[in-house]
C-alpha cells in the first residue's frame, strides 16, 4: 500500500509542471524592442504627459487632445521613437474624444491583454520602442474594418503630407 501511496505522490509531483505553466512562463518574458532607453533617456525626451502615457500606460484625459479633431492629411507617428503608426486616411471621428483609427500600419503596432481594470482589453503599443498607445476594441465602422484604434492624442505626433 505504501509502495502505490508513493507511486501516485511522485506522479503527482512530476506532473504538476504542465505545458500551460511553461507557456505562461514564456509570456511573462520582457518583450525587446529596436529602440530601448533607461527610464532617465525616456523622461529627458518625452514630456510628463508622453511618458506616462507612453512609459507608465497611462491615459490622457478624453477631449484633450488637438489630434482628436485633426482632419488633415498625413502620417501620426509614435511620440517616443516616430514609427509611423497611423494613416490620415484611417482616421474617423468615433465621439470618444480619442483620435480613433479603424487600422494601423501593419507591422508598426504590436498587441498585449491588459486586464488591469478588471476584465481583458487589447492594448496596443508601438512596435518599434514598446510605448503604450491606447487600446482596441471591435465596435468602429462597419462599412470597414468595424475595428477602432482607440489612441491617445500625447502618444502620436503627426505628420503632415507635403
């Protein structure tokens, strides 16, 4: 009796390292990215507001930002590191006082699960330096992508075209 009492304890032990443990290890691992810089880098360049949106992902206050009513053709590029991340062409007013895209630069923005107010959301950072955007959620246009880009204004610096 307990020579099987063992056998099943040492079974047990073993395998409680499943893949699902393994594969949450491997997510928790600091993604890199092209352009990193010391917390210190990041405040010398970015403004209070940039960097704790960008670095602390933050968000600005709705209906602060000059970019939200901003309909002139160009190129909104990531504040920290300008990767171009948005077209003008992308842009629609979706009444959230966020400037709103239906898609991104394909290659420009990575994505994450955020859960920190409670339930998941998918966040969007810039591919290139890592610095927080906004979010994504599925209720844009229809006629489209029915995706918005919900962005914050203080993230992006926009481009006119020439």
């Amino acid at each position: 009796m307990k020579k099987i009492f063992l056998v099943a304890l040492m079974g047990m032990l073993f395998s409680c390292n499943t893949s699902a443990q393994k594969q949450t290890a491997e997510n928790t691992k600091k993604e890199t990215f092209k352009v990193t810089k010391s917390e210190d880098e990041w405040r010398k360049i970015l403004s209070p507001k940039a960097f704790y949106v960008l670095r602390e992902a933050g968000t600005e206050r709705s209906f602060t930002s000059p970019l939200n009513k901003n309909y002139k053709k160009g190129t909104y590029h990531c504040a920290g590191c300008n990767t171009p991340l948005f077209k003008s062409e992308y842009k629609f007013d979706s009444g959230t006082g966020w400037p709103s895209f239906d898609r991104e630069i394909k290659g420009n923005v990575s994505y994450s699960t955020d859960y920190n107010i409670g339930y998941a959301r998918t966040e969007e950072h810039c591919a290139t330096c890592g610095g927080h955007l906004g979010h994504v959620f599925n209720d844009g246009p229809r006629q489209t992508t029915g995706k918005r880009h919900c962005i914050n204004g203080v993230a992006l610096k926009f481009v006119p075209e020439k």
